[in-house]
C-alpha cells in the first residue's frame, strides 16, 4: 500500500489546519484554542466518542471499526509549541511573540486529524481507533498526565504508538528501533558555599569557583571512567554562575546541567555519583555543595512486537527501502515514555526533508510529508485491527 490516494486528496486541506495551528502557537498545558480546534475538528468527522480535559487539556476521540469487536489502539499526536520566537518569515508564521511551533508538532497534530477523518469515513477495521492529542510534551509531562488521568482503562487501550518528524531524514522515510529510542532527561543544579574575601587575600576564603571548576571537570569522569564505554550517557554542565566583581571572591557559586541516558541503572548511577563527587570534592576544600537532581522523562523504550508493526506499516507506505529498522537512538528526550510505560507500543522517526533542525527559529514542519504521515498512521491503524 503506496500513500493513499484518500491522503493525497486531503493534503492542501490538512495543510490549512497545520498552518493554523502553526500560525496560534500555545505553550505547555495553556493549548484551550489548539484543543478546541481538534475537538471541533472531530466533531465535524463524526467521531464516535471525544472526550476533552484529560491529562488537564488533552483531548482522546473514540472511532469504532464497522468489522465487528476487537481490542482498540492509541495514535497519539503531542499539541504544544516552544517559547521561542519564530524567524521563518512564512506567511503563516507565528502571531504570538515569543513562542512558535518549532518542533513539528503542529504538523503532528494536523497529520493526526487528517488520519482520523479518513478513519472516520472507512472504519475499514475491527474494534476502536483511540486518537490522542496530548498537552505538554515539551518540558510539562503532559503524557504522564494523560496516563494519571486514567486514559490507558477508560478507552481500553492495548496498544500505544506515537510519531515525530525528523530533519535532515528524506520525506518518505521512516526509522525506528527494538528497544531504547530516545533517552531519559534529567537535571541537576548544584549550590556550593564557601567563604568569600578580598580576592588578593584568597588565603583567607574558601573560592567556591576554583571548587566549582573541579567539580565541572570531574563530572565529565562519569560518563568516561565510570560508565561502560558502550553505553550511552551524556553529563553536560550548561550553567555556572558565581561572583559579582573583579577583587571579590564570592560566597557561592552555582552549577547546574542535564544528564542523558538510555539505561536505567546508568540512571541510578550518574545520580548517586554527581552527590558523591561534588560531596567529597567539597570536603576537601573545606566547602559545601548542596546537590538537587531532578528527574524528568524516563528513557523511552519501544517494545520489540510492537516496533514489527511499526516497520511492516512503514514499508507498506514507503517501501522497504526507506525505512531503517535499527537507527541509532536519539539522547533527546520524549514523554511518550511514559504512554509507553503503560501500555505495548512504540515510537517511529519520519523524514521531514532538508530542513532546519527541531528547536531552531528558522524551522517549519514540511507541509510534503502530510500524505506520508496520514497513510502511515491508516496502514498500522488497519494493520493492527485486522482490515
């Protein structure tokens, strides 16, 4: 199955819905217009069951097949922007200062409701097509919500997967893996307390930035002495802040940074060896250091049955050729973890051609890769439910 003509019918129509979204970029959980848009959206296809609210602004509608009973599988599109301003110039670019879709997932929802419509039209399939729109994905754990909120158990779903674009990927091409796709992302800030003093009587303090410098370098130790050096785990040190003038040694100084990791005992261990190198460090110059790890997205991990239906969907629409079944795992994170926790599933890359990285101002998600996306999603909808 090649992209559906029915797809290819609906892009220009379902590009007019991305570029709306893209034009009312909303944030975190604050996406009333973005949700309102997709409820009203299949409202109109005559989706059997929408239910708003859940996971706070999440919105799940219900289609049932026309083939009889059967089990019912979630498709999940994330629906929030980034606080970004947006440099792309496009005619339909953000009207909001300081926050634009820069990660695509305008084009994910858009992608999502056209797969929906044509969903809604056939019911070529057995049992239920739960479509997930999801809040927060960018830093607020919107799929963790929509998980608490008890989504898996109301709508009875089994199976669980998600989609993200990808650039630099050919349009048409999807990727994904067996196993760890994307990594946990954690965060650490670190307060050291020392003694401040005139700075050519440094005899006299205890310089929390001379402390502050060991402790950036000894962290790098981590990931190359004590982890094994084929895994994957990532210490970066992105914030140092300390003193106030040329000839003052300051009290204190503050550290903080993000840890990445694909396993969950390198997890374990990067945590309990920041505590013990910045405790003991600290002891040794006669300072303290208050560590605070934070941990945010676990490690998203794609169940190996799951990720067969996922290849043979793409290869379906694609062909074999443009799809990768073992891409090398991102150590960027996603809350579809946690979907992922609850529920079989799994996560798929798809080209979005040659464009500006995710997260960059001058991206825009490629309006081409629509009819892609919206037959990938039909084929493993049909696929799953025994059309």
């Amino acid at each position: 199955m090649p992209i559906l003509n029915r797809a290819a019918e609906l892009q220009d129509e379902v590009t007019a819905w991305r570029r709306h979204i893209h034009s009312r970029p909303e944030l975190l959980f604050a996406v009333e217009n973005t949700a309102s848009f997709v409820e009203n959206k299949l409202r109109d296809f005559g989706v059997d069951e929408i239910v708003t609210g859940i996971g706070r602004t999440g919105v799940v509608g219900l289609i049932r097949g026309q083939l009889g009973d059967g089990t019912t599988i979630g498709l999940r599109a994330d629906m929030d922007a980034l606080p970004m301003t947006e440099s792309t110039g496009k005619p339909y670019a953000s009207t909001t200062p300081g926050k634009m879709h820069a990660c695509g997932h305008d084009g994910h929802t858009a992608m999502l409701l056209g797969a929906a419509k044509y969903l809604a039209e056939t019911r070529n399939f057995k049992g239920a097509v739960a479509v997930i729109f999801q809040p927060a994905e960018e830093g607020g754990g919107g799929g963790n919500e929509m998980v608490k909120d008890g989504m898996m158990e109301r709508f009875g779903i089994s199976e669980v997967y998600g989609l993200h674009n990808m650039p630099g990927m050919p349009i048409g091409h999807f990727a994904s893996r067996v196993g760890p796709i994307m990594a946990s992302t954690d965060e650490f800030s670190i307060t050291i307390e020392g003694r401040g003093g005139h700075a050519a009587q440094p005899h006299k303090t205890i310089d929390p930035i001379v402390l502050g410098a060991q402790i950036v370098t000894a962290l790098q130790t981590i990931a190359s002495r004590t982890a094994d050096p084929l895994s994957a785990v990532v210490v970066s040190v992105t914030k140092f802040n300390a003193g106030f003038a040329h000839n003052v040694i300051p009290e204190q100084a503050l550290l903080a940074g993000t840890v990445r990791t694909l396993m969950a005992e390198n997890r374990d261990m990067a945590e309990r060896r920041i505590n013990e190198i910045c405790t003991h460090l600290a002891a040794a110059y006669g300072a303290t250091a208050r560590v605070r790890y934070a941990r945010n997205y676990p490690v998203t991990v794609n169940h190996a049955t799951e990720t067969g239906h996922v290849l043979e969907a793409a290869a379906d629409v694609a062909g074999a050729s443009k799809v990768v079944g073992n891409v090398d795992p991102m150590m960027g994170g996603e809350d579809f973890s946690y979907m992922l926790l609850a529920r079989p599933g799994a996560f798929v890359f798809m080209g979005n051609g040659d464009s500006a990285g995710l997260h960059n101002p001058g991206y825009d998600f490629n309006d081409e890769a629509i009819p892609h996306g919206i037959s990938y999603w039909v084929r493993l909808a049909e696929s799953r439910l025994g059309a």
